[in-house]
C-alpha cells in the first residue's frame, strides 16, 4: 500500500529558517543512523554531536525559546512539550556516559521532537502569531544557523 502523498507545509517567512534548521537536525539524525550501521566507533559520532549542539542546535533551541514559544505562552501545553524536550535532548547532547545509548537516544528523539514541532507546533504558532509577533521572529532570525564543514565524514 502506498502511502497518500502528502503536500509540504507552507511556512510563514519568519519561520522558514527554523524549519531550514530542522532539516539539519533530520540530518545529523541519519549520520548517527549512518554512523551506527557501519560500525563506526560511537566516539567518533559524539564528537560530531558535540559540534552539532554547540554550533547549531544549542543556538536553535535558545532562538524558539525567547522568540518563537511565548506566541503561544509558557502555559500553552505543546510548549510545555517542547520545552521538556529541549530539556530531555540537551542532557543528552552534554552526556559523556553510556555514550552509545545517548547517541541512540539524539537518534530518535530529536527526529521526533523535530516532527513534532513541524507538524504540531510552528503549525498552531503560524496560525496564531500577530504580524507583529512574525516581524519580531525574522527580525531576531533572518537566515538559518549553519554549522560549517566537518572534516570527519563517518556517515559516507
């Protein structure tokens, strides 16, 4: 059975960065999978990940926080999620024990606190910002973060 073909989401402006963001995070995702597959030693993806998290995603999370999450409010229950799961994945990105298990754990998690975002909560933010709540996000956030070259390719 073939899944029903799904159209991508249209993104307000402001928020494409974010959502351009996202797309990385979806990648840094499938190099650990990579990674995994190919039986590179775990300690080398953490020094990825730890790259990752201190120039992209570390930076990102602090962006949604103070600009994109109070359109909605610290209350609203879908930030409550979002916000414990930057939590979750951030002492999972800092975690220098069980590091297969941690890495396992970005793996998934992040993949689906990125779904969850993109498909639940820019969607509901999207329809409920102001023109001026917009403004003030691409005002703070008008080109995505990019992390460079990693020189140590392990996914390939």
């Amino acid at each position: 059975m073939v899944p029903p073909k799904t159209n991508p989401i249209k993104r307000h402006k402001a928020i494409q960065p974010l959502s351009r963001e996202h797309h990385q995070g979806l990648l840094l995702c499938w190099k650990i999978r990579k990674g995994f597959e190919t039986g590179v030693e775990p300690q080398r993806i953490k020094k990825y990940t730890d790259w990752f998290w201190e120039n992209q995603l570390r930076q990102h999370f602090q962006i949604e926080e103070k600009y994109v999450f109070p359109v909605l409010g610290a209350k609203d229950v879908l930030v409550k999620q979002a916000l414990e799961e930057h939590e979750h994945l951030e002492s999972l990105f800092c975690q220098n024990t069980d590091i297969s298990l941690a890495l396992e754990m970005i793996k998934n998690d992040l993949e689906g606190h990125i779904r969850f975002e993109e498909r639940v909560l820019f969607n509901k933010i999207q329809e409920e910002a102001s023109a001026e709540e917009l403004q003030e996000i691409q005002q703070h956030h008008d080109k995505e973060i990019t992390c460079g070259v990693w020189e140590d390719e392990f996914w390939k």
